[in-house]
C-alpha cells in the first residue's frame, strides 16, 4: 500500500518530495529515497530497511535527527523524529515547486511586406472557382 497517497489524519502536513537521504544505525548508513516529510517524521523507501522499533539517525545533507522506525512495508518505512523539526528546517529541505508556464499556441503572423512574385503567387494558390461567373 503506498503509504504517501492516502489521506490520513496527521497533526503536521507532510510534503511530497524525492530526494536522497539516509539511515544511520549502528555506524552504518542506509541509503534510502525520501518520499515526504514534516516536522514530526518522514516516509523512506529502500531495499535493506532497518526493522521497526529500531533507533536510527536521519540524515539529509547538513541536517541530523534521531529518529526511530515506527513501520516497515514493502520497502518503505515510516519514521517518528526525537523531536521535532522547526518549520525553517523542513522548508530548508523542500525544494520549491517551479512555476507553471502555460504553453502559447498562435500561429506565426504574415509578413506585411509582400513582393509582387509573392502576390502573384498566393493570388494563384488562392480560391479559383471551377465555374464560369454569369456575364463571363
């Protein structure tokens, strides 16, 4: 069960990412993805998960957290920090989302400045009618 996309009843507001962080424990870092994080925990997702219950060191660059494993399925885990991190910690480690630009469909405009092998040329292309007018 993808434990990021359900809705659930959290105290903080976990925001969706993917970076690269890790597990200590015992010495020994764990390289794991992290799908999300708050102030209070963080969802991680790796091969070789510590098991629950275990006491490990969050690590994502300059920032360090103890922290413990509260579950493991599947490959992911979720974890429950010692304490919990300032707002300024956690936005630190968001990456801002890149503004949405709305792509311009136009068609490019026509050049005013005709030649008049140009005007012959589209006046040829154009709409001839495969008829005789009256009085023609």
């Amino acid at each position: 069960m993808d434990e990021s996309q359900t809705v659930q009843n959290r105290r903080q507001r976990r925001s969706q990412v993917l970076m690269s962080a890790a597990l200590e424990l015992s010495g020994v870092a764990v390289p794991v993805k992290l799908r999300n994080l708050s102030a209070e925990g963080a969802l991680v997702e790796a091969d070789n998960l510590p098991v629950e219950g275990a006491e490990v060191v969050f690590r994502r660059q300059e920032l360090s957290v103890p922290a413990r494993i509260i579950w493991v399925r599947g490959g992911r885990a979720g974890l429950s920090f010692n304490t919990a991190l300032s707002p300024e910690a956690v936005l630190r480690h968001i990456p801002t989302p890149k503004p949405r630009v709305l792509p311009e469909f136009r068609r490019p405009g026509l050049s005013t400045r005709f030649t008049d092998t140009d005007r012959d040329a589209m006046s040829a292309w154009g709409y001839r009618a495969s008829f005789d007018r009256p009085g023609e």
